[in-house]
C-alpha cells in the first residue's frame, strides 16, 4: 500500500490523540485540494525550489538524464523519470523528496501501535484518510479489523465515493466517519471534484441509516459553495438523516493546495474558478443557516 504521510499525534482527525495514514489514490480531483499529491495513486516526485542549494547531486545521481540545473533551480523532464528516488536519496536540504512509500499491513500495524500510550491516555485512535482509503478495500479492511481487535478506536476520513456495498462492509469496522460534503448540485460537484454527488449522498444516507456516529466537514469556498441555496440545501440533507451526526465542522478556504502543486510541477486550479476565503461575517452566516435547521455546526475542528 502506498502511503504519502503519517501524522502522529494528530487532534483533528477525530476524538482525542490519534496517528493518522494518508492513503495515495483519490477518485475525485477537487480543484482546492490540500492534498494534491494524495490524488495520484502512483508514486510522485517533489521538488520545492525555495529548498534547493544549487549542488547539482541530484542530476549526477539520475540514472535516466531527467534533471538539468539551470540558473531557476532544478528542471524536470518528467517524460525520462521513472520516480526511482535516487535524486531524492542524495538530496542533503530535502528540496527533492519522493511521495508515496510501500507499506505492509504488518509495517502498519506497528507504526499504529506505537501510538497506543497516547492514545489510551486521550481516548484517541487512528484515522484512515487519503487521498480516499476506500480505494484499497482489501487493505483497508484487514487494518480496521486488526485495529479492531486490539481495542484501538478507528475512524475513516472519506469522500463515500465509492461501491454501497464496499461502505456497508467498511461500516462493520468503523467506530467513526469524517465526511466531506462538498456541493449539493451535482452538476458542480463534478465540474469542481470530477465526479457527480448522487454515489456520495446515497453513501452518507446510508451510513446515518446504519445508525453509525460521522461527523461532517465542510470546506467553506466563496465563489464555489456558500451561496445560501447551497448552505441551506446541505442543511436540510443533513437535517432531513438519522440523528447521529456529531458535528458539522465549517472549514474556511485556503490555497494550501497551491504551493504544494508547484512542488509537483503542475497547475493550482488551472480553469481558474474564482475561489476566495469567505469573509468573517459570510462564516457567522453559514453557521447560523446550520443552527437555524437544528444542526450544531462549528468553524474549525
Ligand atoms: S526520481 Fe529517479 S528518474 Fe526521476 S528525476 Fe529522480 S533520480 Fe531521476
Ligand atoms: S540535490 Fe537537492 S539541493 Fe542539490 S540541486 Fe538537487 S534539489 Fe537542489
């Protein structure tokens, strides 16, 4: 399995101190992803200019001729790279770095059990996240259960994009969902993350059915999703399910995804939508839309 980070003690990602693994591979590609390099579900290569001393180690160590230094830094020809590392293996100042590393279930297990004070003492646990972990059903099963087995609270962060029946099978061995909700008109849905929303909203209707406690994240976009029709449509869905929805967390823009495009070497929000962190006031005005439809929503979390 492909892993691009491990977050240790991690306090956003569900209850108490939890160690959280991003999974590589994504079916959606929305456009103000933070994680960009979780999209792929190959191995990518990273370069940050603003880290590069110029030394040059890294053309040298190429064995495929991709890297030539030039007076801007290191350029790439990404057609002759067969993302093999050894650039990054020589970099003395990390400008060159490699996401995406292979873990075993077994590998896994331990760096998650290492965690295990913190998280007994915080009533914490792991969280699965991504990219999207529903991709690698097989994978991810096996870790759940054998978190499951010793005890350890597990959540997964998930977009639901994904088979019903593969949800109800993850749902056996879930303590807890974080979900985003991104757009409720499915054409925008698909013209910002690539793909419609009916899967997702059937997915989380279920999910809420099932009796399962989740809480929403929603990514609080100007010019994409809060225009009061959106809000107040999200709103009533999540009004309208089962009531074991903890919490809506309202996350408020930014270009985070941006920089991390560039160390890619590809293009932040190439279409150009017009994306803006919504001002204070528009935040309070969200929020009260949720209050108003008896829903505890909150900025942050
Ligand atoms: S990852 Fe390998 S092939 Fe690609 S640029 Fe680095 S050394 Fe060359
Ligand atoms: S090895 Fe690292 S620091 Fe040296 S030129 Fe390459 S990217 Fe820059």
């Amino acid at each position: 399995m492909l892993v691009f980070d491990i977050k240790r003690y991690a306090i956003n990602d569900g209850p108490g101190i939890r160690i959280t693994i991003f999974m590589k591979g994504c079916p959606l590609s929305c456009v103000w992803c933070h994680n960009p390099e979780g999209i792929s579900g190959q191995r990518e290569k990273l370069y940050t200019k603003q880290k590069c001393l110029g030394c040059g180690a890294c053309v040298d160590a190429c064995p495929g001729h991709a890297l030539r230094l030039t007076s801007e830094g290191v350029s790439s020809d990404v057609s002759l790279c067969t993302v093999c590392g050894k650039c990054a293996d020589v970099c003395p100042s990390l400008a060159m770095e490699i996401s995406g590393k292979e873990y075993t279930a077994d590998e896994l297990m331990k760096e998650i059990r290492k965690e295990i004070l913190f998280m007994d003492c915080s009533e914490g646990g792991v969280t699965f996240c991504g990219g999207e972990p529903l991709m690698h059903p097989d994978f991810l099963l096996e870790l759940l259960q054998r978190c499951g087995k010793e005890g350890i609270h597990r959540a997964v962060d998930t977009t639901l994009y994904a088979r019903p029946e593969l949800v109800r099978q993850v749902m056996e061995h879930t303590d807890l969902f974080l979900i985003d909700l991104k757009l409720m008109d499915s054409f925008w849905h698909k013209k910002y993350c690539g793909v419609p929303n009916e899967l997702i909203l059937s997915n989380l209707r279920m999910v809420a059915d099932a009796g399962k406690e989740f809480i929403i994240r929603i990514p609080l976009i100007e010019g994409i999703n809060t225009d009061e029709d959106n809000i107040r449509q999200s709103a009533s869905f999540l009004a309208s399910l089962p009531q074991h929805l903890k919490v809506v967390n309202l996350l408020p823009y930014h270009d985070i995804g941006k920089n991390k495009h560039e160390k890619l070497g590809s293009v932040y929000n190439p279409d150009q939508f017009p994306m803006s962190t919504p001002s204070e006031n528009l935040q309070q005005k969200c929020v009260e839309i949720f209050h108003s439809y008896g829903i505890n929503a909150k900025i942050g979390g």
